[in-house]
C-alpha cells in the first residue's frame, strides 16, 4: 500500500500519464484502473452521464479475473439508469457529493440504498465503496467512479480510509477535466463519421463504432501474442479505436449515385468505389502525429487482401496513379506483410461487421455463415494469424455485437 506522499507522487505521475490517451474508451478504462491504483481496491465501476441517465460504461475486478483462463476477460452487461438519489451512483451524480460507505449492506437512514442483484449474478461480496463525481472545470459532472472494496497489507476487505478522499477527489478532478478533452475529440470524429454517414446509409455511427471496437480486441489479443510491450500495446490501442473509425471516411469524395445505389454496383461503378481509399488516405498528409499516420495507413489498406488481390495496390495517394503498375495497367495490390499489421485487423472487422449487418441491397448473414465465410477467406483474404486471433476472441467480439452505439464501452481488462 501507498503512504500518503507515494499517493500524491502517483496522482501526479498518473495525471501525466492520462494526458496522452486520446480515445474516451481506453481514458475510461484507464481512469478507473489508476484509481483503484492509488486506494488499493479489488474491483471498481465507472459512469457516463448522458443527459439524465447514467450510463455504466467499464468494470474491473480482480478476484473475478483471477478465475479465467490466461488471455480471457470478464464480459459483462452495459446498461443505463435514469439519474435519481434512490441509488448510490445516481445520488453522487446528483448532488456532486463524495460517498464512502464502509459497508453497502448496512446502509441505514439515506436516500440510497444498495442494489445486491449483481453481486449475486456474478458471485462477488461488495463491502466497502468509495464513489466519486468526475466533473469538468466548469463543475457540470461528467460521470462517476465506483471504487470497491479496499484492500489491506495482507489482502483482507476493509473500509476506505478516509484520509484517502482528499487524494481520490483531486485525482478525480484531474480526471474530469481530461475526459472533458477527449470528448472533444471524440465528438469531431464522431462529426466526420456523420459526414460519410449522410452520403452513405451503410457508413452508420454504429457500423464504424464496431469496427474500431472489434479492431481493438484483435490488436491486442495479436499484440500479447507477438509480445509486444505493454507499453507499445497500450499506446497502439489508443490510436488504433481512433483510426478504424475513420476507415471508410474518404467516402464523403465518392458521387452520391454510387454510395447511395440500393443494388449491387457495375463494373465501372465498382473501380470508382475504390477509390474512397486513396481519398481516405489523402486527407490525413499533412501528419501532425500517430493518428495522422496510422488513420492514413487503415484507409488506405483495409481492402488490401493477404494473396495480393486487393485494392487499391501501390498508389499515388494524391492522385491515386499505380506507383507500381501490373500487367493489367492497374496496381500492384500489396500482400502478406505489405500490409501494414492495422489494415489487416480491420479488413477482417469491416467484414465481419458489413456480413453481420443487414444493409439495403442485402440481409444481414447467419452467424454461421459469417463464420465459414471468415474461414474459407483465411490465407485469402485475410491474415491466418489475424482469423485465428478472432475465433479465439470471439466471445468478446459477439458482446460488443450486442451493444447500443454510438458511445463506445471497452471490454474488462483484469
């Protein structure tokens, strides 16, 4: 456990730290795992305001982890609850009060009480619970972080010290202030999204949330497995959930007779379709930082397929000229690991998505279907590293199927 200058050095370190995560999801996740850091909890749960709801957005749990397999994470449920004092998250974000309850099942004389049916669902004890607003500088609350159960020297559930509210709050405040950026950020993208969205009924907010969230997992689970750092992994996921957002955003270049089309394409609309990824890829030259270059690359290559056979090849992203012609006159596709590592996670997601969905011109597939198909394609079309990866992650991959978007939400990392 941490004395109280450790504490201070940590929230200072740990606020560094936060500035550099872009993505709201990951700053999430991050947000709450730092917390539970600097109080030693066993597990904790974090809120996005949404108007007059909160939504429960990420979770973390030690001892819940400590019981999966090597490589496998919690799943759990996202839901939303109107805002009301009657709970304890909803009456912190209410009032903008800190709560620390040294023992959720003896609450007696408050507004809130403590609902035990999930911790009956997932065969956890909650004691102890630390939970306070994130707000923003102005003080409008942005959400709220749950810490539960603290943990002394030996292991053993006990209340919250109270000398640590000060240090929870102030990390808090550096928090809020952090997430209220990265909305920002989020909300640009999500602007650009809604540009391609409005030429293109098939590029919805949902399609490209789920995308960059399915891209997410096949990272990282492929990253563990090529051992990468944690260090390198971390910052790739942050930039990666950003970029696969913005795949298919040179669209917004394409003739609206052809995006809006409620049939198949011909031949000559077909090669004019390709070139929203040399568009897409053009957008992002003047690189200002990693997401410039990464978001460039998975416009460019995520219909690039593992035999060669893909498009756009090697091109002149201004003018989408072949910079390596084939005999046909076209370009040279690129193949194998030509392609960068990012476009054949998200080749495979885009796919995964698009055969999932139900479309204007088509139903959406069977899962079993979906399945063969990403089979039959392994070697083909896509990285056989990378389909492994995802039979592997599939679990993962079928609960954020399940989820309401446009707000992202990440799955549990221990």
């Amino acid at each position: 456990m941490l004395n109280e200058s450790e504490k201070l050095n940590e929230i200072i370190r740990l606020g560094t730290e936060l500035v550099m995560v872009q993505d709201v999801d990951i700053l999430l996740e991050k947000i709450l795992h730092k917390a539970r850091r600097i109080v030693n909890a066993d597990a904790g749960t974090i809120y996005v305001r949404e108007g007059d709801h909160l939504k429960f957005s990420h979770a973390q749990n030690d001892t819940l982890s400590k019981n999966l397999p090597p490589g496998y994470k919690l799943i759990y449920s996202v839901f939303k609850s109107k805002i009301s004092t009657n709970f304890i998250s909803g009456y912190v974000a209410a009032t903008g009060e800190i709560l620390n309850i040294p023992d959720v099942y003896q609450i007696s004389g408050t507004p809130y009480g403590f609902d035990s049916n999930c911790d009956k669902i997932s065969n956890y004890k909650t004691t102890s619970m630390l939970t306070v607003p994130l707000k923003t500088s102005r003080g409008d609350i942005l959400g709220v972080l749950q810490i539960i159960n603290a943990l002394d020297d030996k292991g053993r559930v006990v209340p919250f010290d109270k000398n640590d509210e000060p240090f929870i709050l102030h990390y808090a405040s550096i928090a809020g202030m952090i997430l209220q950026r990265a909305q920002m950020t989020r909300i640009l993208l999500l602007r650009m999204i809604s540009m391609a969205e409005q030429r293109d009924p098939k590029e919805t907010a949902s399609h490209v949330n789920r995308v960059a969230a399915y891209s997410v997992e096949l990272y990282e689970h492929w990253a563990h497995r090529k051992h990468l750092p944690e260090e390198q992994i971390e910052r790739n996921r942050d930039i990666l959930r950003m970029a696969a957002m913005l795949h298919d955003v040179g669209k917004v270049a394409i003739s609206d007779l052809i995006l809006k089309k409620p049939s198949h394409f011909t031949e000559d609309e077909y090669v004019l379709m390709k070139n929203h990824t040399w568009l897409g890829a053009r957008l992002f030259k003047e690189k200002q930082s990693d997401l410039d270059d990464v978001a460039s690359s998975v416009a460019l290559t995520h219909h690039e397929n593992w035999d060669g056979s893909g498009y756009p090849g090697y091109v002149d992203v201004d003018t989408g000229t072949p910079i390596s012609p084939s005999p046909s006159g076209g370009a040279v596709g690129r193949k194998g690991e030509e392609i960068p590592i990012f476009g054949r996670i998200v080749a495979l997601a885009d796919v995964f998505d698009a055969l999932s969905s139900k479309r204007v011109y088509k139903n959406a597939w069977s899962e079993q279907d979906v399945l063969d198909e990403i089979r039959r394609e392994s070697g083909k079309k896509f990285d056989p590293d990378i389909v492994e990866v995802f039979f592997e992650s599939l679990d993962l991959l079928r609960s954020i199927a399940k989820l309401k978007f446009p707000l992202l939400r990440r799955t549990l990392t221990p």
